[in-house]
C-alpha cells in the first residue's frame, strides 16, 4: 500500500523569482476546477479506502497540485531548457515538443531550447547527433505531423555522459518525453545531477500508447490509439460480415495492458471476443476460443477477435526469447498462430472459413494526435514547465481523478498499469461481447 511519504516531490530550492505568470493568477478566483497550490489532490477517491488507512485527514496521502506558481526558482532571463523524445513513436509527441517551446518563449521568456535527436543517444558525443535549437517559428506547425521532429531511439545511455552534456551546455531544466523505461533512465539522470550537486530539473511527460504508466489517469496517445484501432476493427466486422463464415481477427498493441484493446473494442463494439495479457486464455477444448469460435460461426454466421499483442504468450513459450534495445522480451507473434490455429482448427472439422487479419499497429503508433490528444499534450506541457520553473525535479506530471498532478518518478514506475480483471473495465468488455468469462 502506498504512504503519504511515496507522494513528496522533491524541490531543488525555495522560490524567490517573481513568476511571469502571476498577473494571471492575481485575478483567479477560487473555485471547484482548480487547486490551490497549498492544497494536495487525495490519492484515494472511495470513503472505505480512505477510512481503511485509519489516520486523519491531514495524513492521507494525497498528490502535489500542478500549476503555475506565484513565486518560482529560476531566473527565466538565466534559463537554458533542454527537451528529448525517446521510445516508440506515439501520437502527439510533435505536439509537446511545440507546447513546451511556446510556452517556456511566450510565458516565461526563456531565449535558448535545446532539442537532443534520437532519444537519451542524443547526449552522447559518439553517436554524432547535432543538438538542434528550438524557436516558435521552428515548431509551429509540427503538431500537423506524426512522429517526433527530435527523432527517438530505445534503450538507455551512460547518465554520467548525458550530465555531462547538460553542464557543457549550461541546461538546467530537461524535458524528458517517454514511457516507462524513458522515465526509470530520466531518474537515473536525475540521481547522477543529485550526486554532483547540480541545479538541474528534470521532468517527465508520459507518453505510452498502452496507457501502462501507474499513477496517472492516462498517458498521452492512447485516445488517438485506441481510436484508430477502432478502424481496424470496424473493417475486420465489415469483411467477416460479408463473408460465409467470416472471422475478422484484429491484433493491437499492448504488450502488458489491453488498455488498446478494451477501449477500441467498447468505441466500436462490434467485437465478440477480445484477448488481453491480464487474462489468459485456453485454445482447445470445449470451453476453449476455438470451440466458443465455432459456436458462434453456426449461431450469427461471423465473428471478430481482437487481441493484445501480449496476450496469449504461453501458448508461444517455444518460441525464442531475445530483447530489445530497451531490455523489453521480444513478444511471439499471437496473431499470426491465431490465424494459424482458427485456419486449421476449421480445416479439420471441415467447415469452410473466410478469415481475414488486420495488423494496425504502426498505422496507430505514427499518425498526429486526435483532438482529444492535442489538447491534453498541450497542458501536461504548460504543468510540465510550470513545474520546473517552481524548481521541482525528477517528477512527471499527469492527471489524477480529473486533476493534473505532480507525481514522483519513483512512484509512477514502481508498478505498471494493467487492466483488473475483477475491474469495471473488463466487465463492460464481457457484457459488449457476450464472451465467456474465462476459456477455461
């Protein structure tokens, strides 16, 4: 269980810097749809959860508000900001990498943005890559764009290297945009900066399509995702649909959170079996897919099966296991043998079968953000520079109940985000689809 303790952040020094932004705040005026800075944002939002801890209310554990702040920590006029994407593409990273540039030229008056290419291997000397800086009129237009101007790459570099480029350079606040692995290498950033007794903020934005970073609402991306598999499930039901005996079978990303999954196959609803990581599954047998397949086929003539690309990797455990440059366990392919199985499964009953396989998933990862998306990257990148310029470090900002919070990279990579089972989610998935609760 959490304690109030996992919730500090951690402050580079008191704030006695006039912040530009305190003649927007002068004529605010308290209401429900905002914080005061002096306020924390409760982490627990049932009563029974909150009388369980048995302490007061002062001592229930609670999240820092995000925001602007009266009095800040640096000196804009003396400020060099430094901003890296890295991971996977995602939508929406051309449209924080443009919010921070405008809101740290425009809000705060900060003159020098750094941009370092291709991820954490943009700090260091031997990968040759030119540090770009980043201007209004040089961003402008980049959130029309998928994919990221800075370039990412994956995989984690010597953080006593990156330091060193940050000093070389004079950066004292850094922007990391990344998901799990890009966070736990921005605290490894962080401590180095810590050990040589340095100024330097460093800040996480969350990006991950899987929406598998714990302790926020969402992550940037995912409804722009779960969106767009929407389209690929509405074509696996339009061929299934015209086809004796079609199965439309839809694989999406989410390699530990069928987050992608779940929402796509609610959005559209037209799917009748959706495999996820958190829930394994059985292919043989009488309660097994296969069989609950079949069944369907002779009831309504169709089906659509949409799975999470880590779903089902028991059924793979022959496959050979390697990494990727992040340290992640390259996944067997589900898709591929579920098209294999269901072919030959209905081969052998003698049954005729019209499947057709829809693998969207770098389609989703590099189109621009949806609307919903750009605006949400646009403030957790306003609350991003808010924050560093008020001197908080080794911290990502998010949205927690509806309210954008401060949360301490610690805590946010401590677990991962998955779908409960047991949860609201996974039942309005079981009540759309109508599949059975387990294939057993």
């Amino acid at each position: 269980m959490v304690e109030a303790c996992d919730f500090l952040v951690k402050a580079l020094g008191p704030r006695r810097v006039d912040s530009p932004m305190a003649p927007l705040l002068a004529v605010r005026k308290q209401s429900i749809h905002n914080v005061d800075e002096t306020d924390r944002v409760l982490f627990d939002d049932i009563a029974s959860a909150a009388i369980t801890r048995g302490v007061t209310a002062s001592e229930l554990p609670g999240f820092e508000p995000a925001g602007p702040r009266k009095k800040i920590d640096f000196d804009p006029s003396k400020t060099r900001a430094g901003i890296v994407t890295c991971g996977g593409l995602c939508p929406g990273f051309n449209d924080v990498i443009r919010a921070l540039v405008l809101e740290l030229s425009f809000r705060y008056g900060v003159k020098r943005i750094f941009g370092f290419r291709n991820g954490y291997q943009g700090f260091i000397a031997r990968h040759g890559h030119p540090v770009m800086e980043l201007t209004p009129d040089l961003v402008s237009h980049i959130h029309e764009d998928g994919g990221t101007l800075l370039g990412t790459s994956r995989g984690q570099q010597d953080s006593v290297e990156i330091v060193d480029c940050l000093e070389q350079l004079g950066i004292s606040q850094l922007f990391v945009i990344g998901g799990d692995g890009t966070l736990r290498g921005a605290l490894s950033i962080s401590q180095e900066i810590a050990s040589r007794g340095l100024k330097i903020a460093v800040v996480g934005i969350p990006k991950t399509i899987d929406n598998d970073i714990m302790y926020i609402d969402q992550s940037f991306g995912f409804q722009t995702a779960f969106s767009m598999a929407t389209e690929a499930i509405r074509a696996a039901h339009a061929e299934a649909d015209s086809s004796p005996n079609g199965v439309g079978l839809v694989k999406v990303m989410g390699r530990h959170s069928g987050f992608i999954a779940c929402y796509a196959s609610l959005a559209k609803s037209d799917a009748n079996f959706v495999l996820i990581p958190e829930v394994s599954f059985r292919l043989d047998g009488p309660q097994g897919l296969l069989a609950a397949i079949e069944d369907r086929l002779k009831r309504r003539g169709h089906a659509v099966v949409v799975v999470a690309e880590g779903a089902g990797q028991s059924l793979l455990e022959q496959c050979p296991r390697t990494t990727d440059a992040s340290g992640n366990a390259r996944l067997g392919d589900i898709g591929l043998l579920l098209r294999q199985r269901i072919c030959e499964h209905f081969a052998a009953t003698g049954i005729d079968l019209n499947l057709k396989y829809i693998d969207p998933s770098d389609l989703i990862r590099s189109v621009p953000a949806n609307p919903f998306d750009s605006v949400y990257c646009l403030r957790l990148a306003h609350i991003a520079v808010h924050a560093t310029m008020s001197g908080w470090t080794e911290m990502v900002v998010g949205r927690w109940h509806g309210r954008f919070v401060h949360v301490p990279i610690p805590l946010a990579i401590q677990e991962r985000n998955t779908v409960d089972p047991n949860g609201d989610l996974w039942m309005s998935v079981l009540e759309s689809t109508g599949q059975p609760v387990s294939f057993a």
